[in-house]
C-alpha cells in the first residue's frame, strides 16, 4: 500500500480557491466598508481558515468509510433540517439558521449538499450499470426529495435547487436514457402551472420581478435593476475598490453576499469580471480532472458531484445578477460573504483531494 503524500494533494486547485477567496475577502472589505457590516472582512477570513481546517480534516478521511456511512449520514442529515425547522432562527421569514452562540449561525442545509453527493455516488456505484433506468432514477429522486421538501418548507428553493443539481449530474453521468429525459423534461414542463400552489408570495414576486423588473422598480424588481445597473456601469475596467456608486450608496442590496459579483463588476469592470470567470472555469476544469483520473467510480461520482455543485451554483448566481435568472439565495463560491457556504465549499474540496490522494492506493 503507497503512502498518502501531500505533495499527492491537487495544490493548483487550492491556490485557485485561495486566490478567489482573497479577492471575495477584498471585495466583502468594499461592499460593507461604511455600513454596519464593516467588520465582516475580517470574519470571512476566519471562516476561510476554518474551511482550510475542514478541508484538511475531511481529506484525510478515506472517501469509502465516507460513503459506508452514507445511511446514517443521510438520516442525520434529516433529523437536522427537522430540528432546524423546529427551532432554527427566522432571519426575513426563512428559518434556515441554527444559531451558536457568538453571532455564529448554522446553515445545516448547506452541509446536506456534501450528504447528497455522497449519497448519488453511493446508489450509482452500487447499481453497476451503465445505463440508468428509470426506476433507480425514480429511487434516487426520492432519496433526494426527502430534504429537498425539508429545506422547501424554511423556506429555501435555491438550496434545494442545488440538491437536483447534483442529481442531474449524477443521472447523467450513470448513463439516463435520452427517452427518459425528454419524459421527465415533459412531465416538468406539464407541472409547471401547479408550481403556483406551492411557492410563497416572495417567490412567485421574485418570478415577477425577474420577467418584469419595471413593472415595480421600487418593489419586486429593485434588486435585479439596481443589479444590472452595477454591472453595466463598471465599463472596461471599473471603478476601483470602494469607488462603486451603487455599492457605496447602499443602491445595490446585500452586496457582500448574493450581489457581490455585481459589486465586484461595478468596481473592477469586464476585465476583472473575465478573469473571475476564467479562475472559476479553472477550478472546475481541475476538478473534473481529478473525477477522470479517480481511482474508481464512486469517487468519479463524487468529484463529478462537486463540480456539478460548484458550477450550478456559478451559473445561477452570475446569472442572477446579470438578469438572466431569477433572483435566489444562491451564493457565489467561496467569494460571498457567510461561514456555513464558506466551510461547505472547502468540505467538498476535500471530498476531491480524499479522491485524489487514493489514486494509487491498492
């Protein structure tokens, strides 16, 4: 059996996290520079030297044992969202929080990513089949629906949204038949009208504002015009750190979380807005190479999972502030402000780094 090395460790991919962690520190520094979360730089660095801590603990765990677990995990995962939305703290009438103590609060639904991930693996690897048929797929969807539900009722759509996401990426990996995609894309469509019974005021708002943003700029539209103003008015090369007039004046909302790629593009512009982009592609990049060289297929799931994750959640939330998706509580990477998306994030880097340093162990 070879030894696990740390120079086995994908060290280009953490130095890109890095990097993009210090210009969201940067960036964090020059949304709330003069309102009352003027100190939340410094505490998205701790929670980065948190993740980095997190991401060293979970890639010396051998991602088997990991996925031996995955029963136990997964009901304790349950089990949490429930107590979650038992006693959890209503921040804007979402109850996604359990607070710590210390002005720390828990966001269990951002952990339960990881879970899902491990648990797609899991049923794919154990099905040994190149084609997925429609029934496992049926199983595993409703795997996945149980705590999708659970973070629906906080309510919180963007988070269970990246819970399908990874579904999607594992159904398509494991070999889902075209036919069974074109049912699904069907009987999705055909259930959009009933969507109207089970989103809250806020979301159907939110829809609204995103096909219409001028029928209430004040109101339901505010956020992606304020947005789109931000963005366009960065120009080449933008603003400069704390020259943002939207950022500055408070126009543009919480954008040292949600919005602050919108912040980031008033105040750097195209080229810096370019070069995020290709640090982000990069990444990705370095993590699907990881799942082709995985040592076997559960951990090609589980790299391709994160990747999967990683990019869903880039697309929608640049997406978002561009106006061409709807506004979600969907953060970016490692850039927006929060411990809870922060250590998941750096979780599920050493999900991939515990793939990678397997790679020749017989």
């Amino acid at each position: 059996m070879r030894h696990l090395s740390l120079r086995d460790i994908d060290w280009p991919l953490l130095l890109i996290t890095l990097v993009i962690c210090a210009v969201g520190v940067l960036q964090i520094y020059s949304a709330a520079f003069s309102s009352d979360s003027h100190s939340a730089w410094w505490k998205q660095i701790l929670y980065v030297l948190g993740g980095l801590v997190l991401m060293w603990v979970i890639l010396a765990v051998d991602y088997h044992a990991l996925l031996h677990y995955v029963p136990m995990l997964f009901i304790g995962s349950v089990v949490a969202l429930l107590v979650t939305y038992a006693i959890g703290e209503s921040t804007f009438g979402s109850r996604r929080w359990i607070p710590l103590g210390g002005g720390l609060h828990l966001q269990v639904s951002e952990f339960v990513k990881l879970v899902i991930i491990l648990l797609a693996a899991r049923y794919l690897t154990e099905l040994k089949t190149d084609e997925l048929e429609i029934r496992e797929m049926a199983i595993l969807t409703l795997l996945v629906a149980v705590p999708a539900f659970l973070v629906l009722k906080q309510p919180d759509m963007g988070t269970a949204l990246t819970y399908i996401a990874v579904l999607v990426v594992g159904a398509f990996i494991a070999g889902l038949r075209w036919k069974y995609v074109a049912a699904i894309a069907l009987v999705a469509v055909l259930a959009i009208p009933l969507g109207d019974h089970f989103l809250k005021d806020y979301q159907k708002a939110r829809l609204i504002g995103f096909m219409d943003p001028d029928r209430d700029p004040q109101g339901t539209g505010y956020q992606l015009i304020q947005s789109e103003i931000a963005v366009g008015s960065g120009g080449m090369f933008g603003k400069g750190v704390k020259n943002g007039t939207q950022t500055q004046l408070r126009f543009l909302p919480v954008a040292n979380k949600d919005f602050i790629f919108s912040a980031f593009a008033e105040e750097h512009g195209f080229v810096g807005v370019v070069v995020m982009l290709a640090l982000y592609f990069v990444m990705i990049m370095r993590i699907v190479q990881n799942a082709q060289t995985a040592p076997d297929r559960a951990g090609m799931y589980i790299c391709m999972g994160v990747a999967g994750l990683m990019l869903f959640h880039i697309l929608v939330n640049i997406g978002m502030v561009a106006g061409r998706m709807p506004v979600t509580g969907i953060p970016l990477p490692f850039m927006s402000a929060g411990g809870s998306s922060i250590w998941s994030s750096f979780l599920a880097l050493g999900l991939v780094n515990s793939v990678r340093l397997r790679r020749f162990v017989n």
